[in-house]
C-alpha cells in the first residue's frame, strides 16, 4: 500500500532527523517556548486523548502498519502545529460564570445564550411560559410558586456549573453587561409589580375590615395582568373579594325591594344571599354586616303593614351571628307595627285581618305598654265578625225559618238574657200570627236584639170550648156534630243572641173567641162531609200581642 505523502517542512531542519516521527532539537524548543506562552489549562486525562492511526508528527512517520497515540491540547491553540491528519476541535466559547448565572436569573435563557447553548435557552423559555400558564390558570397557589421559585434557583445554579468549565473572556465586563441588561428589568419589574400588589391587598384587606365594598373594588380593580403575574395568589384573594362584592350587591338589591313593598319574599332571598357569602367566601364578615346595617337603617318604612311584614320575616329566619343585627331590630319595631296595621284594617272594616293582627300582637307581646289597646282592638273586632256572621244567619230563606234557628252562633257584643224578663227579640217563623206583633215590640237588627225567637208551625193548643154544629153530611146520627176550640198553639225556640245557645223552649197559646153562631169550615171535592172536630179559637191581634207581651215588650 501507498504512503500518504509527508507535508513539507517551511525550512530546511538544521539536522536531520534521528529517526522517524522525531523532531530536532530546534523544533522542540519552538514547542516547548509556546506551550510556556500558553495559559494553564486543566489537564485532559490519558484516557481522553484521541488516537491517530498511520501518521506521526511532523518530520516523521510510524512505520507501516503501527499504531501511534498523540496528545493534543483540550482547548485552541493557534501557535500549534497540527499533525497530518489530526481533528483540531472548536473551541469552547468563554463564558463569566456570573454573567451567566445572572443572565439565567431572567428566566430567558440569556445565560445559555453566553454559553452558546440557545437549545438550553429556548427550552428554558418554554418551561417558563409553560410554568406562568400553570400558575395563571390552574394552579395561582403559593405552593406553586415555591415550583417555580426552585426552578428560577436551578437553572442559576446549572448556567453557573456549565459556566465554570470554560475559559474566562477578557474582560468579562461585556458578558455582565448583557446579563444584568436582561436580569436587572425582569427582576425590578417582578419586585415593582409585587410590590404595588402587595399595597393594593392591603388596601383591599382594609376595605374588607371597615365592610367597605366600593373600596375593595377600587382596589381591586387596579389589578391587571403584571400584578398577576408577580403575585398570582394574591390576585386571586382579590378576586375572591370581587366576588363576594358582587353578591353582596345582588343581596342589597333585593333588601332594597324589600323596603320598598314591604316584599317578604324578596328579604328572604336577600338573607339567603348574605348566607351563601358567608360561608362560601369567609373574610367578609364585615362587608355582609354593613349590607345588613343598611337594611335596619332602612326601618321602619312609612307603611306600618310593610313593616310588619318585614319584621315578620326576620322573626322567621332568626338570623344569628353577622346577621344577628337584624334580629334585633325586631322587639324593637314589631309591636308598634303590629297594633298600626291592626288600626288600619279596622278603619277599612276588615275585621277578620284587623283581629289576625290584634291576636299575634297579644300572643307575641302580652307583657307589652300597647296591650290593653290591643286588647280592645281584639274585642272589637271579634265582635264585628260575630256580627257580620249572625246577620247572614239570621237572613231568612224564602218560605222558611232563617239558618240561624237551627245553627245558631254567638254574638258577644249583645246584652245578656234575663230569664222571665222581657227580652228585645228579634222573631222569625209562622208568620200568620207573628206577623201581627208591633213593629216597636221587636229589635231591627241581631246589634241590638238580646234574643232570638224561632216560631214553628201552630198546633192545637188547650181546648177551650166544645159545641154542636149541624151536620148536613147525613153522617151523623143526630143530625149534629160536636166542635171542640183549641187555643191557638205555636212552638217557639229562644237563643240568647250573646251566646247563641237555646235559652228557652215552648208552646205559646193564643186566645180568642169560641162557639160562633156559625162555624164555617172548608170542605173538599163534591162531599159535604160535616165540621170537623177541632178547630182553632178566632184570635184577633189583640189575643196574639196579648200572648207575645210578656216574651217582648221590655
């Protein structure tokens, strides 16, 4: 096999060569003089130093088929003379290890950029963005600061290793420069806007304590990407704040509607809103027991029955705790509101709302300065529904007796009955004969009437007088048939009309003449069948007021 040809020396050696692949002393001086000029690098060891196989240094040769290991310089020298067929590697870039440990403190890669290394730098950029969107939008804890903290310290700490095992430039002030160009903005921005944050929290924590909403939102409000950036829990505290802001707006709104119609409903909602923030979102005690103070402020409203309703309705949620204000506010305003609306239904005659009203104040407040007033309230209009009720019983139906003579109901507000005394009545039934009672004999109306006399159907009463009458029938032996007069008989029911029970029970007879000359009698179909056997008395309308005196007239 052919040799490669030997590279020609620059000049002619003074003396040749003592064998192949060895330098003359000449050369080995010029060597040794530039390895002196050289700076001290750190030694390679045997194990990493490349083998040539086929050449030798310069001048010489190995012979064929052998093997010969050089040893060539780790970093660039420019004075060395390479043997044939030897790779001179690139040299290493020379990196500040401070520069780059400053320059990585950006978290943009800029120290690997000093090094060379913009695979390192890109990567870095790329973790650090894919931290930021974690901390932004999943994870805006403090623990996940610490994540990204310890990543900041790691490739400081790794940018400064790399930096450490290549030369230094000369001078180093280029690469500080660039590094703290890039680190020195990032970190002074990061520390301003972590900074104004933290004043702006304060702010907003000062807001909470006063119960200061529109504050908080003022400070909140204030708050913009960078302030999330720097300090991503803290903007989530804050918007946490917004939040309950906002619910307690919505709670305000519907307490508001609440004082406005005295709307119940919508106070219950408003409380239930104050609870949701209460316990969803702790920390603003304060700004729900200012929403709760306006309210109470907001009491009594100018309509009595609308306060009612709304200190109804606090006594039904018993708010405690931060709410507890407007449970106070109840025995304080509730009484007055009470008895106020009661007075006002009374003066539109709804008695049935005016006593509901009257009772709840005596059951809830017995003990109250307004309780006698209640009291007469209650009366009243207990009375007036009595009334009212014994006034539709007492409306007769046609051809027949009223309901009240068979359910009859009280009327507390009537004079009481006197037993054997003259009562004022009011009377109903057989109207044949009551009908000629004296219109000043009886009560006009159940307001005024001490009784209440139901007439039934007449009956025979006591015979009076028996006498014979001709018989034209032809049916009676003698030619005549005996009449006996009954005294007119009408049963009669009293009520007390004050307590609607059954005071008295009893036939009332009616007098009257007997025996006339002629009895005329009613005979039906085409047979005379004579006079009947018993027939009423002939009472007049003296014998019939004669009878219902005693009962009537006072």
């Amino acid at each position: 096999m052919d040799r490669p040809p030997h590279p020609e020396p620059d000049h002619e050696p003074s003396t040749p060569p003592e064998g192949p692949g060895v330098p003359d002393e000449r050369q080995a001086a010029e060597a040794q003089a530039t390895q002196e000029n050289q700076p001290d690098e750190p030694a390679v060891p045997e194990d990493d130093r490349p083998t040539v196989a086929g050449a030798g240094q310069y001048g010489g040769s190995a012979p064929y088929g052998q093997h010969v290991t050089e040893s060539r310089p780790t970093f660039y020298d420019p004075d060395a003379t390479p043997s044939y067929g030897t790779r001179v590697p690139r040299p290493p870039k020379p990196a500040d290890p401070l520069a780059v440990a400053v320059g990585n403190a950006s978290l943009l890669g800029v120290g690997y950029v000093l090094l060379g290394r913009k695979g390192l730098a890109v990567a870095t950029v790329l973790v650090t963005v894919l931290f930021l969107f974690l901390l932004l939008s999943v994870t805006p804890t403090l623990w996940f600061e610490f994540v990204i903290v310890a990543w900041w310290v790691a490739v400081i700490v790794h940018g400064w290793v790399l930096a450490r095992r290549r030369p230094r430039p000369d001078p180093v002030r280029g690469q500080r420069f660039v590094a703290l160009g890039a680190a020195v903005p990032v970190l002074l921005v990061f520390g301003l806007l972590r900074f104004d944050a933290a004043g702006l929290e304060q702010d907003t924590a000062d807001a909470r304590a006063d119960g200061d909403c529109a504050a908080a939102l003022d400070a909140t409000g204030a708050l913009w990407f960078g302030h999330r950036v720097a300090d991503a829990p803290l903007t989530e505290r804050a918007g946490t704040t917004t939040r309950a802001c906002d619910q307690l707006r919505t709670a305000g709104r519907k307490l508001d509607e609440a004082l406005d119609g005295g709307d119940a409903d919508s106070l219950a909602a408003g409380f239930r809103d104050l609870r949701k923030v209460l316990a969803g979102l702790p920390g603003h005690e304060e700004m729900v027991r200012s929403t709760v103070d306006r309210f109470v402020e907001g009491l009594p409203v100018e309509d009595a029955c609308d306060t009612k309703a709304l200190t109804d309705r606090l006594a039904k949620e018993k708010p405690r705790g931060v709410l507890s204000g407007a449970a106070e506010v109840v025995p304080r305003l509730a009484p007055a509101a009470i008895v106020e609306c009661a007075d006002f239904f009374a003066d539109k005659s709804d008695w049935q709302s005016a006593r509901r009203d009257y009772q709840q104040f005596l059951d809830q407040y017995p003990d109250h300065d307004l309780a006698p007033k209640a009291q007469t309230g209650l009366t009243v209009a207990t009375q007036a529904i009595e009334l009212a009720n014994v006034r539709t019983l007492l409306t007769p139906a046609a051809g027949s007796v009223p309901a009240y003579c068979d359910k009859p109901a009280p009327y507390s507000g009537a004079k009481p009955y006197v037993p054997n005394a003259p009562n004022r009545a009011l009377v109903y039934g057989n109207d044949a004969h009551t009908g000629k009672i004296p219109p000043g004999w009886r009560a006009t109306d159940a307001a005024d009437a001490v009784i209440v006399v139901c007439a039934g159907e007449t009956a025979y009463g006591t015979p009076v007088q028996t006498c014979p009458y001709e018989s034209k029938s032809g049916l009676s032996p003698f030619g005549y048939t005996d009449v006996t007069f009954h005294r007119i008989a009408i049963p009669l029911r009293v009520f007390e009309v004050r307590t609607g029970k059954l005071v008295a029970q009893f036939n009332l007879e009616i007098g009257g003449a007997s025996c006339p000359a002629v009895l005329e009698y009613t005979s039906y179909g085409y047979t005379d069948l004579g006079p009947p056997s018993q027939v009423y008395v002939a009472a007049s309308v003296t014998d019939v007021q004669g009878a219902f005196r005693p009962l009537l007239v006072p």
